[in-house]
C-alpha cells in the first residue's frame, strides 16, 4: 500500500533516491500545519501543509502546494531530496552564481532606465525652457 497516495512508481522512486542520499526517514522530523491562503474553512480546519526538517543538515521544507497532506508529504520529501543533492554535490555554488548573474543584470536594467528617463527630463526641460524665453514671446501691444 502506498504512503504517500501516489503511484508506486513514484514513491519507489523517492524512496531509491534517499537510499542513493543515504537519507532516513529516521533523520527527518515531520510536522504537520494549517495550510494558509485561499479555500476557506476548508483549509482553516485541516493541517494539510508539511513541515520537514532534515536533523543532520538543519534544512527545513514546507509544502502547502496541494490539498491533500498525503500529496504534499511526497512533495515535501522530493523537495527537501533536491535541497540535500544540491548541497552534497556542489550545486549551492552554482546556484548562488547564477543568482548572482541575474542581479547583476536587474541592476544594469534599472541604472540604463534611470539614465534614460533623466535623459529624456532633461529633454524635455530643455525644450520647455527654450519656448519660454523672452525671444519667443511675441509682445501684440507694439
């Protein structure tokens, strides 16, 4: 019978995969939350979001994707599995480089807009202050 209401071929995958992690269920600890956001009393009543935390490398994981606990227990564990791969074969480097990589780009996004739009401030004082001047006021008393 399944534990966690998916096919067997999932949860036999998830289950091989903490083998290749050398990952116990004995080393995480599970909690169990009232779910937040949108679905009413529904959701104010039952506990169906998911609190892991793994004991030997303090990472927590919560999960409130589905409806169902059982759903969102198989969710939580995966996920928490990509947290500890990550971290076991090198992949925060990587990952906080990239990250870095796309604020690096954000950053010279918003400076190249700012120069624009004072560009385009000064343009336009410029143009008003040209219409403005004594010689382009036409004087209809002389």
């Amino acid at each position: 019978m399944s534990i966690f209401k998916v096919s067997s071929r999932k949860e036999q995958a998830l289950l091989q995969r903490m083998k290749e992690l050398n990952i116990c269920e004995d080393d995480i600890e599970e909690t169990f939350i009232r779910a937040s956001g949108p679905g009413g009393q529904k959701t104010n009543k039952t506990s169906s979001c998911v609190r892991l935390h793994h004991i030997p490398t303090n990472i927590i994981v919560k999960c409130q994707r589905e409806r169902s606990q059982a759903l969102n227990r198989f969710l939580a564990r995966r996920h928490l599995l990509d947290q500890i791969e990550r971290m076991q074969k090198g992949f925060v480097k990587e990952e906080n480089l990239r990250i870095e990589k796309i604020r690096n780009r954000k950053r010279k996004r918003a400076k190249r807009a700012k120069k624009l739009k004072l560009a385009s401030k000064t343009k336009q004082s410029d143009a008003k202050e040209n219409n403005d001047s004594p010689e382009n006021i036409i004087d209809f008393d002389s």
